[in-house]
C-alpha cells in the first residue's frame, strides 16, 4: 500500500483542480465550485498543505513556516488568526480520511446504476440523474423499485476517487451504506485506481460505515474557508 503521506497528497488532487504552480483553483466537479482558502492533510508521514490561489505569499509564506516548524503539532488557532487578518473565516471541516484493503467481497444485493436503469435514482436520488455520468461508478440497494441507499463518486481522477455515500434515513440501520460502498471501492479498484473515503467528525453515521467496513485512516483534513 502506498505511503500515508502519498495518499493525502493524491486525495488533496482528487479534491481540488490546481494551476501550474500548485495552487487550488476550484473544487474538482463540474461547475467549478470555490474551494476553501487552505488545505492541510495532517498524517503520520508528514503533512500535505494547499493553498487557494488568492493567497497573498506573505500569508502561504507565514502558514508554511508555521507547519514545517511544528509538523507534529498543528496549532490550528494560529493558522486561523493568519488567514484572519486578510478575511473573515466562514467555515473550518475537519474530519479522517480512509482508504480501503484489496481483499474485498461484493455485496449480493446491490444494483449498479447506468444509463441503462437511472430511473431507480428518480423517486430519492433525483439530483443525481443528470450527475450520474461524471459520479460513476454508482452503486444503489433497491427497496420496492427504488434506490434507498446510493455510493457514487464525488470527486475523481484518473488515479483515484472519493466516494459520496447517503441511505435514506428509514433504512438506515441495516448495513446498505457498507454494502453500496464496498461496491463501489470494488469497482474502482477493478479500474486500477485507489478508492478513498473521508468524513466530518460530525458524521456520526458516515462514521460508523467506515467503522464497519474496518477502512484504514491515513489521516485527518482540514478545510478552511
């Protein structure tokens, strides 16, 4: 298995599109959403640090020096305080990123979902319809005709993807969300690409699939905004 730093810095490339001097321009989906103003993936083999493209150097300078001086101890307080002085910070995600084993079992009751039977997205998962080309590969349990339990890709390159999980809240409980995500690792793994998965630490639920699923954590991101 690759390095934990190595993984960090592959999912930082899944996450984020960048330009040439490294730089995060927009999330990585269609649309181009803004990304957050700074990226740190903390993990036990060193730290994987992202800056927004309209950072000042003096402020990526001052936040580098901070992180190399300190790698084993983030003093998060401090990095906020820097990107405060240039504006006001809307939003910090925190929370661990995962990876998966190579010894997987398919799950026997999930569907993969197609062009070819989308319509089981249109009662739940209607955003998704017009999405489903660029989130595959997509995965679903079926309950009466349709998905109650879906894992697609939300982000992707042609080294790996990051996996976008939901289950109904009626149907949460009984094991769909490990099943619909094994599928999916399954698949990408089939691709020859490395599937990830991270979560908030809030995500109690998102939690306990990756609990579940015994992935291993390679280490925490932080998002600030």
């Amino acid at each position: 298995m690759l390095l934990y730093f190595e993984l960090m810095a592959i999912q930082a490339n899944v996450l984020f599109s960048h330009d040439l001097l490294g730089r995060m321009i927009s999330v990585n989906e269609p649309g181009h959403p803004i990304g957050p103003r700074f990226f740190l993936g903390c993990t036990s083999g060193g730290n994987v640090t992202k800056y927004r493209y309209d950072l000042t150097n003096d402020i990526v300078s001052e936040i580098e020096q901070l992180v190399s001086k300190h790698p084993n101890y983030i003093n998060l307080a401090k990095i906020i305080n820097i990107l405060s002085r240039e504006q006001q910070i809307n939003n910090i995600w925190i929370g661990p990123a995962f990876t998966f084993s190579n010894h997987l079992n398919m799950p026997n009751r999930v569907t993969r979902i197609t062009d070819t039977n989308k319509e089981l997205l249109q009662c739940n998962f209607s955003n998704l319809l017009d999405q489903l080309e660029w989130r595959q590969p997509c995965f679903a349990i079926i309950d009466e005709g349709t998905a109650v339990s879906i894992c697609c890709s939300a982000r992707s390159t042609s080294v790996a993807s990051e996996a976008s999980v939901e289950t109904l809240e009626g149907f949460q409980g009984k094991g769909y969300g490990s099943d619909v995500v094994t599928a999916w690792a399954i698949a990408v793994q089939e691709e020859k690409r490395i599937p990830l998965y991270s979560t908030s630490w809030d995500n109690f639920a998102s939690q306990a699939v990756a609990k579940n699923l015994k992935l291993i954590n390679y280490g925490t991101d932080i998002h600030i905004t």
